[in-house]
C-alpha cells in the first residue's frame, strides 16, 4: 500500500517538473485561455513589441508557466480600498 503511494507521490512531482519545463504556444496560451487573449494575433503582436512575458526559442515565441504567471500578476487589478474611517 505504502509502494503504491510512493510511486504516486514521484509521479505527481515528475509531472510538476515537466510541467514547468513544457512550452505553450500562443495557439495554445489562447485555446486553454492561461491569458486574457481572444487572438492569436493579437498576442504574438503584444509579444513582438515586448508587452508581454514571452520566449523567444529559435525565432518562435512560447510561453512557459513562469512567463504566464508573470503576465497575470502583472495585470492583475489590486482591489479599491475604502477610506476614512466610520
């Protein structure tokens, strides 16, 4: 039983590194919806101007999840806090 759940636990961490090592695509950043992006066009010209966390691999713009985390945290809207108190 204890096998078993070890060998669960080193798959789970196996797929985390490959996970965090893959690289998407703007074709799959915007099909999974990762960013707030409707076109694939519209994204890879935010990437060409350098608007946008990306890779450039070989000529090839891709995105790993360091770069889409980046990219939400940086367009994230910080919430209104009210003033004055009672």
């Amino acid at each position: 039983m204890t096998d078993a759940r070890d060998q669960q636990v080193t798959a789970d961490a196996r797929l985390d590194v490959e996970a965090e090592l893959r690289r998407w695509t703007p074709e799959e950043v915007v099909e999974k919806q990762f960013l707030p992006y409707k076109s694939v066009r519209v994204l890879k010209e935010r990437c060409y101007r350098r608007q946008v966390f990306h890779h450039n691999d070989g000529g090839r713009i891709t995105f790993t999840l360091e770069d889409i985390r980046r990219e939400n945290a940086r367009t994230a809207v910080t919430p209104a806090v009210r003033g004055g108190a009672g």
